[in-house]
C-alpha cells in the first residue's frame, strides 16, 4: 500500500467512462488503525482548491481500482 502523501497530486480517472474527475488532494484516514477510508479529489483544474471546497469529490476506497505512478483509477 502507498502512503498518504504519495497520493497527492495523482490525476484520478473513472473507468467507467474514461473522465479525469480531478486530482487528489488529501485522504482521509483511520491513524490509530492504520486504514485509508477515502481520497478527496478536486475537480479538474482546481487543484489548488482548499480542502473543504464543494467542488471536492470524496471517493470511498473501495472504489479505487488501480494506484499508478501518475494515475488511480476508480469506478464510480
């Protein structure tokens, strides 16, 4: 599994229809457990948004599919 921080600024696509939705700007964790619960994404250039933007997307972690050098890719 990746840290954190290695998902910053990682451009997030659905695969379900090829859309970048964003880029990822923060997650949200579980630090007693351990666990990454979900990814914050900020919607297409507004990467440098602030964390509580309503344009953010919060994407559960189930739904990523695959965490690449540049790329996660989601199915939501």
């Amino acid at each position: 599994m990746s840290r954190g921080i290695d998902f910053k600024q990682k451009e997030v696509i659905n695969i379900n229809d090829g859309k970048i939705l964003g880029f990822v700007i923060d997650v949200q964790a579980d630090f007693e457990k351990g666990e990454i619960h979900s990814i914050i994404v900020a919607k297409t250039g507004k990467i440098f948004n602030s964390i509580n933007s309503k344009n953010n997307v919060t994407i559960p972690w189930n739904s990523i599919k695959k965490i690449g050098e540049d790329v996660i890719l989601v199915d939501v």
